[in-house]
DNA sequence: GTGAGATTGTGAAAATAATCACAAGGGGAA
DNA sequence: TTCCCCTTGTGATTATTTTCACAATCTCAC
C-alpha cells in the first residue's frame, strides 16, 4: 500500500506532528514541517497522498486529523507493551527512556538469567527470571520483545521469544536472527550511525 | 564516489568481515556473505566493485583484505575519541557499551551541567563540567561529540560543541540541529525503529 | 597442463524513489 | 459574488537502486 520509503519517513512525521499537537497548531504546511524535517515539500505532499486525499488546499493540513491518520497506519492508536529482555545497562536505559512510553510503547517488565538482577531493586520496574517470560507475556500483555542481550545470546533467546508467543522483535544484538516467518523483526545497531559518521568524518577531513 | 545506499551498508560488511576474521576465515564469497546479511549477493558484489576488482574469481574475496579496504573507506583506519555530553541513562549505557571500543571508537570522557555526576563516580570514565568541553577536547583529543540530553537542550548543547571545535556530531535527541555546514550531523532515533515495528505489526495483526 | 567447477565483475533491464511543475481547489477580503 | 493568493495533489520526468544474466577468469584436482 505505501511506498517503504514513504513508511520509513511515517515515524520522523509522527514526532513533528506530536510537537505541533502539543502546541495546539492546528493546521500546517507541507513547506513547514519540511525545513522542520530537513526535507523537501514535495516529498511530504507526494507521502501524504498515499492516504488519499486529506489536505485543505490553500491552508495545510489539519494537525489532529493527519496525526490521528498516521497513528491508525503506524499502529499507535492502542498502546503496546514490551518485555526487555536483558537487564544489562542497555536494557535499563531503554527501560527508563521517557520517548517509548510518550509514544504509547510501555515497557511491562525486564527479564534477566541473572539471579543478582531479579525483583524490583533496579528501578520502577521487576526483573523476571527469564523461564517466566511466556507466563509474564499472558499475564501483563506484553506483545513485542525487546533484545538486548549479548549478540551469542540472541539466537537462543529469540528462540525462546518465538516459543512465548512473541510475533515481533526488536533486536539490539548485531546478529541477524532466524525466525519462523510469521515474526517480525526490527534490527537496531547502534553502531552503523556512528560508523556512517566516522565516514562522512574520514571524507571530509581525512 | 560511492552511492549512498552502499555506503549505508558498509557497516554491515563491516561487521561480518570482522567476525570472519576473527574466526581466521582467510576467504569469502559473496553468497556466504548474503545469506549471513539477508540480502542479495548480486548485492555485495555491485557494492564492492566500487572499490575496483578486488575479489578472486572462482574463490571468493580475502577476508583481511576486503576488511582492510572497507576499514579504510568507513574512516577506522585509526580509532577515534568520543566526548559523550549528556550523562543521563542512555549516555551511561553508550559509554558502557563495549561495541563502541570493539570498532576503534573509544570514548574519552562524559560531561554534564549537573554537579551531583561530576567525578568519576559513575563508573571508569570521568564526567566533567559542560564548560570544560573545549579544554578537554584539546587535551584529550575527542573529534565526536555524542549528543545524550533532552530535547530541549540538543541545541544549545551543539552550538557549545561547534563552538568548541567539534566537526561531528551523533544526535540521540529527536531534534533537527542547525549546525554550519562543516559540521556532520548523524541523527539517531531509536522510537523510528519500533513504530516502524509497529507498524508491520498492525498491519499483520492488527 | 588441462579441464571441470566455482565465483567474480559488470553491462543492461527493471524497479523504486525523488523531484518538478502546474492545474485544481480552497480561503478570505471587499 | 468575485478575485487574488496560497497550498495541495499528482502526472511526468529524472535519478537512484536493485536485480538479472552471463562472459571472464581463477582455483584445484589429477
């Protein structure tokens, strides 16, 4: 239905049209948000008509009804739960990252093989054995498992994930994971951003 | 010289590359490789001919060759020094984060407004003053300024480091930064990568 | 040295994405 | 209402990226 490209740009267009929401602007122009964005108008105008048609000519578009337009198609009209698994640093800084839960991602509970980080010492949240992760997965919601757990124990413990029900993973560990293929998953690596700069670096200034 | 859609997926190959050498694999072929990254091999090849000829037809390409090449082009010939400002959570965790080091990107210090994080109690590395940056840039040779603060603060933050010299910026805040035109901007979002789960999730379940 | 088998390197074709340019409307003032 | 200005929506064009298909050529076994 929509162009991949044009999906990659929904969540940068997501975040802009939160902000104009917040402070209460009800219309804006293609041309606004793109040197919010960094990006041309046309190309705002060209993603946005794949909805049909939902602009008022002459004036904008209506900040509400778009962001209400863009949750439907991003799936952010109903909240949706996390289980981290991984209580290592990275996991707890997800864990306490305010962006995921103004976005409607709630983290439910972390999961740790580590006896020494079980319970609730850690912060707000517990930390679960991780033989309880398919029991705690019914119990509180919980539908995307995150993967921050180091990268030889990613194959194992997205096997357990899948094995828990988990249809979607998002994954921190560099490793590409084999998955059955009615799961989802989302790599994140870190690394690829700050070597891309390193690059661009390198080019510019040697 | 190299298409950006290439360049984007050198540190892919870097990544494996690394991991063949260190399991002292001396050859690879552009099929080993695909399979590995889930893309094409027609891919890599297209990809790598940009750098000339430098495979070995009917063998494959040599493993410390190819990673020496890629090393070169993605800047990690020589490592280099981050400053990390922000020493919040996710500045902690990215400190910590040992896939930094394990590419030649060491982090050299952290920096805070915050009095109460100053000193090194936070782990190994020190956290200074915001108002020390300059100083500490020259004295302890950081070229990338890793940007770990809130939103409202991602601006101001810059024009501190553009002023203190910094060529190179990796952006964590969900913020457009305007910067000179000499100055390299990496931004990172990690909300883009789960909306973008969320949606292929809505889309497939609902 | 020779032949069989493997894998690269690369033009050409196809697919995807971005940009352009402007007609089609809508808003608002008088 | 009418006119002018503004911004959308979109075909057409251009640019970029991916895939295809196979000749070129290297390795290895004997």
């Amino acid at each position: 239905m929509f162009p991949k490209a044009t999906i990659a740009r929904f969540p940068m267009y997501f975040r802009v049209l939160t902000e104009y929401n917040h402070q209460n602007i009800a219309l804006v122009s293609s041309e606004e948000m793109a040197q919010k964005l960094g990006i041309t108008s046309s190309q705002i105008r060209k993603d946005l008509s794949y909805f049909g048609s939902l602009g008022i000519r002459g004036a904008g578009y209506d900040v509400a009804y778009l962001l209400a337009k863009i949750k439907e198609v991003l799936g952010m009209d109903k909240s949706r739960r996390l289980a981290i698994i991984g209580a290592g640093k990275l996991g707890l800084a997800l864990a306490g990252y305010s962006g995921l839960k103004q976005h409607g991602l709630e983290v439910a509970a972390l999961f740790d093989t580590d006896d020494a980080k079980w319970g609730t010492n850690n912060g707000p949240l517990p930390v679960f054995p991780l033989t309880e992760l398919a029991s705690q997965k019914e119990k509180l919601g919980m539908e995307i498992a995150v993967l921050t757990v180091p990268a030889s124990a990613a194959q194992p413990v997205a096997n357990l994930a899948v094995k828990a029900g988990f249809k979607a993973l998002w994954n921190f560990a560099p490793v590409r994971l084999v998955v059955p293929k009615d799961v989802i998953v989302q790599y994140e690596d870190l690394v690829v951003g700050i070597l891309t700069l390193s690059h661009h670096l390198a080019r510019k200034f040697g």
